[in-house]
C-alpha cells in the first residue's frame, strides 16, 4: 500500500489543485464528476486531473488517504477539500474561489 | 440499500436529530442530517461521520452517490 501513497503525495507536490475523478477533464465518466470539472472550469483553475478509472491502487487508496470513501475528491495544496457536494456548496458561497486565490 | 432502510439506520446513529432521505432509485440518495453530534465538527468531518455509517454499502458500491446536507444544531 505505501507506493499507493508515494504516489499519491507525488501528485499532490507537484501540483497544487489536483482532483481524483472518474474520466478526465474532457470526458468525466461520472455524473459527480463532471460537476467538480465543470465547477473549477467555471473558476478558470488549472487542475490536475487523475482519472482513477485508469489506476485502481490510486482509486482505493485515495479512499484511505484521505479518509473519503467517494469519487470525486479534490486537493488543494495538499489538504483534501471534499466531494462534489462541498465543492458545490464552496462553490456558491465563494468559498472556492478565495481557497483558489490563496 | 433502501431509502427507509437508510432512513432507520441514520434515525439509530443520530437520535434526537433532523434527519431526512430522498431517493427515486435507491442508489443515488440525497440524505440530510442535523445533528448535536456534529458540534465542533468541520463541514468534511461532518460529511465523514456520516459516511462512516454507510461505510460497508460505500465499499461495495450498493450505495453509488450520496449527496449530503450537514448542519450541527
């Protein structure tokens, strides 16, 4: 399990918005996930997108990392913001866009 | 998973609290919870206790989408 989070602390340095999702950002795979996409699109945020789909050590072991049992998840400098339902709820109260500003 | 099901066993895990389930498919579940359990909590720690209790059906994917509303009251 320890690689699953080197790897995971790999992606999370190297780049400061990284959303774990189903699909990637041109083609979300997933209801939720194509919301979080369209929500930092809508913010105009450069982001990383892991599409777990394609690494299923990555798919569990953000679950355990981070202790959130869903897809999607999203980091901003290394400190997990939530599902898309925070996201959404950040979202509208302006919250993301100053986490964003940052 | 049921919604009534989810409904009872959110009833158990927080008595004295507003708690609601709406669900037309019984895998996407739209859930609200208001509780005095989540004094002191972060909006994601509120979201995490409540996943806990619907940790096994998470894991199996019984449970596809949940949408949580949290509140500490």
């Amino acid at each position: 399990m320890s690689n699953v989070n080197e790897k995971i602390d790999a992606l999370l340095n190297e780049n400061s918005v990284v959303l774990f999702m189903k699909g990637n950002q041109s083609f979300p795979q997933c209801g939720f996930s194509a919301r979080a996409c369209s929500i930092l699109q809508d913010l105009g945020v450069k982001f990383k997108d892991v599409n777990v789909l394609e690494d299923e050590d990555i798919r569990n072991g953000i679950k355990v990392y981070g202790n959130w049992p869903t897809i999607p998840q999203l980091y901003i400098n290394k400190k997990l913001v939530g599902g898309s339902d925070i996201m959404m709820e950040m979202y509208q109260s302006g919250e993301l866009r100053d986490l964003m500003k940052a | 998973m049921t919604a009534n099901e989810m409904l009872e066993r959110l009833k158990n895990s927080y008595p004295g609290s507003v708690v609601n389930v709406i669900s037309d498919d019984n895998v996407h579940f739209d859930v609200v919870v208001e509780s005095k359990a989540f004094n002191g909590l972060s909006r994601i720690e509120q979201h995490q206790h409540v996943m806990k209790v619907f940790d096994t059906e998470l894991k199996t994917g019984e449970v596809h989408a949940l949408s949580l509303k949290t509140k500490s009251i």
